[in-house]
C-alpha cells in the first residue's frame, strides 16, 4: 500500500481497528480511520461517552442542569482541521462565541477584561497601567509568532518538520523579541517571566492565574504560561452549545455514519501483543476482540499498564510518565442553581455583562502561595479561583432562569489529611470565597458534585487527576511526550499507536492527538 501525506487519504478498507478511549480524541481517531474504510470498534470502559469532554446530568434531581466532567471550553478547537474535514457542521455540532472570554477580579469591584480583540485588550490593561499596556502590545506579535510557531509543530507527527514549520521557525527566530520569548519561555518559571513582563498587580495577577491551570508556575519551563492570551487573541474561545458533550456526540454520529461503532462498559484488560505486534485486546471479561490496528487514547500510564503481558519492556517508560508530579491538582465544585447569579460589586461601564466571562480571582502571590501549600499536601487557606456560570453563555446548559456553575481551585493530590476527612470543608472553603464575589450561590443552590484529584481519577482514570495525563512541562514535549521512544508512530509495538492528551502536541480540546494517531496509522505502508 502506498505511503500518504496529510492532503490524501489511504484506504485500508476492510482492516480492523480497535480505539481504547471514547474521549473527543479517542472518537477523532475512530472518524478518520473508519471515513478511510477500516472496520472501527471503539472500547470505553465508562457507562457514557465524553472523557473529560462530556457534560450531563450529575445530579439526577435535576435532569436539566447539564455539569462538566473537566473541560469546559474548546480553546484550541480552531487550531485544528478536525471540525471542517469531519463535517461536524452536518453532525449538530455548535459553537457559541464565549467573548470576552476571561475577566481577572479583585476585591474592589475592578475587572481586567480579555478580549479577543487585542485592541480592547490593551486598552482595558491600560486602566490599570500604561506601561503594561504597552509592553503588552509589544508582547502579542512576538507571543502570535511563537504560537504560529507551536501551531504548525504540533499538528503534525512529532518527528517531522515541514517548509511551512520551517518556516514560520526562522521568521520567529529572526524576530529579537518572538526568540526572546521562546527562550525565556522554555527555560524560565513562569514566575520570573511574568514578573519580567508585566509591573501592575493586574497583569501579574491575571497572568499567574493562567499559568496555574497548568501547574506550578515556579519550576524552570514554566514560563510557557504566558502565552496563554496568544491562542485567544488568535482563534477566540467557543463554547459547545449543549455542553461539552456535545463534542463527543457530534463525533459519535460521524462515526455511525461510516460504519463504526462504539461499546460502552467495555473495559480493556490487555493488550495482546505477539512478537511486538498487536493482534488485539482482551477485555476485563475475558472477551477478545482482533485487531490490527489498536489507538489508545486513554492515559499512557494506562496503556502502559494494558502492555503488562506483551514483553514490551519500553512499556515501563509510559507507566512512569509524569502527572501532577509536584501534588498540584485541580479541586473542583459543578453547582446547579434555582435562580440567577449575579456580579452586584463588579458591574462595568462599558455594558460588558460580568456573568459571561470565565472569572479568575486571586492576586500573584495568593497564586503562588497556593502552590506551596498544594506542594506540601495542605489545601490552600485563601485558594485563588476560576469561576465560569456556563449557563450565562450558553442557555441550553440550565432551564430557563436558572444556572450552572464551574469552580475550580489548585489543590493537593495527596493531601497530608486524606481528602475522605476534608473535602466538604474544602468545598465549603471554595464555595465561600467564590460567593463574596458572586451573589446567589447560597440563595439559589439546587445541589453541587465536588471532586478532588483522587475522584478524577477515579472517575477519570485520570492519573493523579491529571487533565493532560501528563505534565505539560518542556521535558514532556514534542517527541518526548509522553516519553522516549513513544513519540510518534507505532516504532515500539507494531500496529500500536497513541492519541490522546498525553500525545503530541499535548491536552486540550483540538482533537489533535487523535487526528495524528490517524494520520499515522493510514500512512502506514504495514
């Protein structure tokens, strides 16, 4: 069969391919390989769909109150040709513009709004500080260029280079200010970088909070934080309209629509390996279904795992791939309302409606101090936070006159005090700190689902309740995510790929890994 690029799609009409994983990435794989003529069985081992990409009614007592999983926003769905070479238009899938898309708080009823507008951006920034402002100014070609940049890597195997990449690389690294980012990027914490940047409060503030739903902010390589604002300012934020879920079940009817399929509550126990190539999985009931070609977008640690009885000794590279190694995870409360939440204390002049951006709150140094405390198991006493009310954006997530709510705070993996003894002191301590800012949450609140780390990945099989499966860290880039040797391709096991958010290029909602693992798989000669 004939070698082919990413423009001409390969028949491997009749193959079999199981996908271990019915995430977005998972059943991005699944679409393309079954639209390529393979017979396509996707394997979840939950009762539904979605991954960290799913919404649904948590609180069965309120059926029309749709709470979310992980995700909440498809940041870098743009990024991708996932949507368009799909036709997921024809699917039902839509996106509402969630813009302003982020808005930073204080105490004192100020806000610090994130356009997708780069103008308006700069503008409000400059209420607090012009010297910000204009630095900032400065600071988006170079951040534009470097994410131009990451762009053009990342949607392709991570071993290979194009003339457009290329390109690209040598008009940012010709550039002073896009190679000075780079640089300071890759090798400072995101800390140093922030504070180098930016002198106002706000800005740091704003910033810091970005950089915190990666991780630490303080190790070297964190610096890559502050190019959070560039994929905004680029493509925008949308927002699924029904919830996350709708990804998934936009994906699903793609699927159907070439044939494939897919089985819920169908665990994969191991995958079978015969002289380093795959001829199957066995699932945890014993059953085994050929294959040949298995995708595993489930967690490398997992895959890693499922490889336990295939003599594949590079499979110890995936199960010790890092996730929230330094104890930092994500604490979060899903709130279903009876009423409408409001802003009272942080009403703006400009008619911007504060119940619509993604809020974050928590100055530079309570950010900081928070990762000390999640580092040392102690869940943090002042927790800096985002809030989203998701209904605001999209009605369809709650009836009408009523809302969702998304909380989120950095916590502790593994607390010091096991989280069975203080996770509803924890939520009432996010919840509190959440409701000075936001009035009605006492008022209105129907019910809430609370999950630490450890639910994450209980629910999850998340890792340590890692939402990218693994560390977003320089050392896990690229071809070395998610370890030596597992980069691209199938180079360790034959007929093997992996393709999800602990793939190249990394986590988020793109449907990226899983459109790769594709890619990869159908210009396989074989």
């Amino acid at each position: 069969m004939r070698t082919v690029g990413r423009r001409t799609p390969h028949t491997r009409r009749g193959d079999r391919a199981v996908v271990i994983g019915a995430g977005h990435n998972g059943l991005t794989a699944a679409c393309y390989l079954a639209r390529a003529g393979m017979d396509v069985t996707v394997l979840e081992a939950s009762p539904r769909i979605g991954g960290m990409t799913s919404s649904y009614a948590a609180l069965p007592e309120f059926p029309e109150h749709l709470l979310s999983a992980a995700s909440i926003d498809a940041v870098y769905w743009r990024a991708s040709t996932v949507h368009s070479e799909l036709d997921l238009d024809n699917h039902g899938l839509r996106f509402v513009e969630h813009d302003p898309a982020w808005a930073w708080l204080d105490e004192s009823g100020r806000s610090l709004i994130f356009q997708r507008d780069v103008r308006k951006t700069i503008d409000d920034i400059a209420r607090f500080s012009r010297r910000d402002a204009e630095r900032y100014a400065e600071f988006v070609p170079a951040a534009r260029r470097a994410l131009d940049i990451q762009d053009l890597y990342g949607t392709g195997a991570s071993n290979k280079v194009g003339a457009s990449m290329l390109r690209a690389a040598f008009r940012g690294i010709r550039n002073s200010a896009t190679r000075d980012l780079l640089g300071s990027a890759l090798t400072r914490s995101g800390t140093e970088v922030i504070e180098a940047l930016f002198e106002s409060p706000e800005m740091r503030g704003a910033f810091a909070a970005m950089g915190n739903i990666l991780g630490s902010i303080t190790i070297d390589g964190s610096g890559i934080a502050a190019l959070a604002t560039a994929p905004l300012h680029k493509y925008g934020v949308g927002r699924a309209v029904g919830g996350m879920q709708a990804i998934p079940d936009a994906l699903t009817r793609c699927l159907a629509s070439h044939s494939g399929r897919v089985l819920v509550n169908s665990e994969v126990d191991c995958i079978v390996v015969n002289n380093r190539r795959v001829t199957g999985v066995r699932l945890s009931n014993q059953e085994f279904i050929a294959a040949d070609v298995v995708v595993s977008s489930v967690a490398p640690q997992i895959t890693g795992s499922l490889l336990r009885d295939a003599d594949v000794d590079e499979s110890a590279i995936l199960r010790r791939a890092p996730a929230n190694a330094l104890n930092i995870g994500c604490f979060k409360v899903d709130m279903a309302l009876g009423g409408m939440l409001s802003l009272p204390r942080h009403q703006r002049s400009d008619g911007i409606d504060m119940r619509k951006p993604t809020m974050m709150f928590g100055s530079f140094e309570q950010v900081i101090e928070a990762e000390r405390h999640s580092r040392e198991g102690r869940f943090p006493i002042d927790p800096p936070w985002w809030a989203t009310i998701l209904s605001a954006t999209d009605p369809t997530q709650a009836p009408e006159g009523q809302d969702v709510l998304y909380l989120y705070a950095p916590s502790p993996v593994h607390p010091v005090t096991p989280w069975i003894a203080q996770r509803e002191q924890a939520a009432s301590v996010l919840v509190d700190a959440v409701a000075g800012v936001i009035d009605g949450i006492a008022e209105h609140e129907l019910g809430r689902v609370v999950e630490t780390p450890e639910d994450l990945e209980t629910r999850l099989k998340a890792p340590n309740g890692c939402i990218y499966h693994v560390d977003q860290i320089v050392t896990r880039l690229g071809p070395m995510r998610p370890g030596l040797g597992w980069g691209s391709g199938d180079k360790q096991v034959k007929g093997l790929f992996l393709g999800g958010a602990g793939s190249h290029p990394s986590g988020g909602v793109s449907g990226i890994p899983g459109q790769i693992a594709a890619r990869s798989v159908l210009a396989d000669p074989r």
